[in-house]
C-alpha cells in the first residue's frame, strides 16, 4: 500500500473511531487532512471505498500484531494470553459506534468484515491447538475444529450484543476468566500444571494494559 494513502487511513480510522463512520463527511476528511476533495478523490473513488480501504488497513494492522506474537517463540499457553491482550487492546480502541455504522449504513461491507474476522480468529485457534498438541500441552483426543468453532461464537457473540457486555468483556478480570476457562478445557495435566504455575504471572500481564 502506498505510504501516503496508509497514513491518509490512518488518520480518517482515527476520525471514525472518535466520531462514527457516519457523522464524517468527506469534507469533514478532506478537512482533517488539510486537502482539497478533489486531491482526495485522487486516493479514494468515494465514502465507500474510503471505508472499505480504512477496515483493510485495521485487518493488515492486525494481522502483523498477531505475526509479532507468533514470533516471540512462546508456548501455546503463553500465546494465548498475549493474543489475549492483543485482543482486550484491540477491543478497548473501539467505538462501538463504529460497528452499529457499519452493520447499518455498511451492510455489505459489514458482511465481508464478519466473515473475514471469523476466518481469521478459527485459523488462530485452530493454529494454537495444533502447536499446543505437538507441544504436548494440550489433549491430543480433542477435536481441534469444533474447539475453534466454539471460540469463534463465543467472541463474535460481543459484537452483537450492547456496549455494556463490550465492557465487561473487556475488563481484564473477565477476559483472564475466560481465557483460563478455555485453557482448562482442552489443556492436559501438563499445560494446567504450566498454567497453574504461571497463572499469575500471564494474568499480570493482562492486567497491565
């Protein structure tokens, strides 16, 4: 992506997060970004695809944290803790209002984000669950597909609910919760021997954001 157009994104994401997709114009835009319409233009066909352009630019932005966690050289435990941080920073940037714009002014487009956000999360899970099995910290017998399914709901479910369960969502007590609860249910005596001695310590690190 050319530099000039990624920083141009950056700064109309940064617009919508604080105001909405909606209630921004593209004068507002052009404004922003000290620029005529018709240099905008230049970048961007219209509001759609200007839009369209600032959620790609998010789900790159995203995809690249998550290669830095895997990177790190952690265990499948440990991984699952700093994508949950990754997670709980993500989440707590977000304007809910953004969602509500999109799911209504956006329909399409709100569609294609869905599905591309349920695609990546099953791939995470189901990447973590193979890496946990080959470490041998995870229950070799259970069935890696339908575990990632159920986490997939389970986390697309905050997106349709209202801002208060975002919220708690969230919070870290809450998120460290669920995280220990999944961990739990498909780790073996080994990983929750590893959780049980680390669990303080992972959960710390959630609680400093």
């Amino acid at each position: 992506m050319d530099k000039q157009l990624e920083q141009i994104l950056d700064k109309v994401h940064a617009l919508y997060n604080k105001y909405g997709i909606k209630s921004v114009t593209m004068d507002d835009v052009a404004k922003e970004l000290g620029m005529s319409k018709k240099t905008l233009y230049h970048y961007v066909k219209d509001k759609n695809d200007l839009v369209e352009k600032v959620i790609a630019l998010e789900f790159s932005i995203r995809a690249k944290e998550m290669n830095k966690i895997r990177e790190l050289g952690l265990n499948a435990i440990e991984e699952l803790f700093e994508v949950n941080r990754l997670i709980n920073m993500m989440l707590k940037r977000v304007n809910p209002s953004m969602e509500y714009d999109l799911m209504k002014y956006f329909p399409a487009l709100h569609t294609k984000i869905c599905t591309e956000r349920k695609k990546r999360m099953f791939d995470s899970m189901m990447d973590n669950i193979l890496k946990g099995k080959k470490e041998g910290l995870y229950r070799k017998e259970i069935n890696e597909e339908i575990i990632s399914k159920l986490y997939v709901s389970r986390v697309e479910k905050v997106f349709h609910e209202d801002v208060q369960t975002i919220s708690d969502f969230t919070s870290e007590d809450f998120i460290s919760e669920v995280f220990i609860y999944h961990i739990r249910g498909i780790a073996n005596k080994k990983g929750i021997a590893f959780l049980e001695a680390n669990k303080n310590e992972l959960t710390r690190k959630v609680k400093s954001l």
